[in-house]
C-alpha cells in the first residue's frame, strides 16, 4: 500500500526529471490548459510546444551519448 508521503515523493520525481528536459514551462502550460478545459483537443498548441520541446532534449541527449562513445 502507498502512503500519502510516499505519492508525493512520486510527484517529487516527476517533477525533477521533467525539469531536467528543460520542458518545465511547456509542461507547466500544458497541465494548465487542459486543467482550465478538461478537454485535450483544446490544448493542441501547448502540446506541439511540448512536444518539440522533448524532441530537442533528446535529441542533444542522444548527441551526448553519441559523443561520449565516440572518444
């Protein structure tokens, strides 16, 4: 059974690895929208806006890895 502490370690997690992306502000702005409309469709561009911003993340992590291995 999960204790109410142990959930907010999970949202804690959560939280930090999204800040990590460098997408906290997208993600931030996506949550607030569908929150303001509980409906997705509603909230296209933030998802675009996070979406891109993910796929630049990952794609200077895997230049990252690519780098590293290389040496």
């Amino acid at each position: 059974m999960i204790s109410r502490d142990d959930s907010k370690d999970d949202d804690d997690e959560w939280d930090l690895r999204i800040q990590k992306t460098g997408c906290a502000e997208e993600n931030e702005n996506l949550q607030m929208c569908f929150d303001k409309t509980k409906d997705w469709r509603a909230c296209q561009k933030q998802l675009q806006l996070f979406r891109d911003c993910w796929r630049r993340h990952k794609d200077s992590e895997t230049d990252i890895e690519t780098k590293q291995i290389g040496q």
